[in-house]
C-alpha cells in the first residue's frame, strides 16, 4: 500500500494526478517489494539494488558459480563497468557483452549465467 498511498498523495497534495510514474525500481530480490512495485507501475523494470549485489559478490554466492579464480580480477572490473552505467539503456547495450566475455572469452557460462539471471 506505500507505493499507492505514495502516488495518491502526489496527487493529492501537489496535483501530479498520473505524472508520478516510476521506471525503476531497487529491491533486494523480495518477493512482495516486486509485487508491490509491479502492482502500482506495471512497466516498471526491477533492478537489485548495487550494495545488495556487492554484498553478495563479497560473500561469495556468485564466486561458487566461478570456475577459474583468476578471472575474478577481470569480473570485478567489469562490475563495476556495469554499475557505472549512467542509463538503462547503456547498461542494457553493456550487459551482454560483458556477460558474452565471461561466457566465451573467459570461459565462465555457469557464472555468466548465474550474474545475468540476477
């Protein structure tokens, strides 16, 4: 109900009436945060939020995933590549190549996969 309150008081208190419309949106992989989001915006595109991912990659829930530890270095960099895009649009470009590269030139599927399904 926060995203819709949020909305009708937009449009309540500074007449937005339909000008609130988000087009994305940070969540940590809840199940009910997306449904909340997609319920009040349905185009909206669901992104996990960059300390939830770095945690994750810190941690080592995507390393399992990796089969040669020596390309950790290169991975890393072209993270960060990815969190310095400055649109969708950019990242949605860069995303595929990167993960191509890891597939292909580093020889990683399994991690390429798993990243990509996050």
């Amino acid at each position: 109900y926060f995203f819709k309150t949020l909305r009708c008081l937009s449009e309540e208190l500074f007449g937005l009436s339909d000008a609130l419309d988000v087009r994305c949106g940070g969540l940590d992989r809840s199940v009910y945060i997306a449904d909340a989001y997609t319920t009040t915006w349905p185009t909206i595109i669901l992104l996990l939020c960059w300390p939830h991912l770095a945690r994750k990659f810190k941690e080592g829930e995507f390393l399992k995933a990796l089969v040669n530890k020596d390309n950790l270095g290169v991975i890393t960099k072209h993270v960060h590549l990815l969190h310095s895009c400055r649109s969708i649009p950019q990242f949605e470009l860069l995303a595929p190549l990167i993960f191509e590269v890891w597939d292909k030139a580093l020889d990683e599927p399994a991690f390429a996969k798993r990243f990509e399904a996050t």
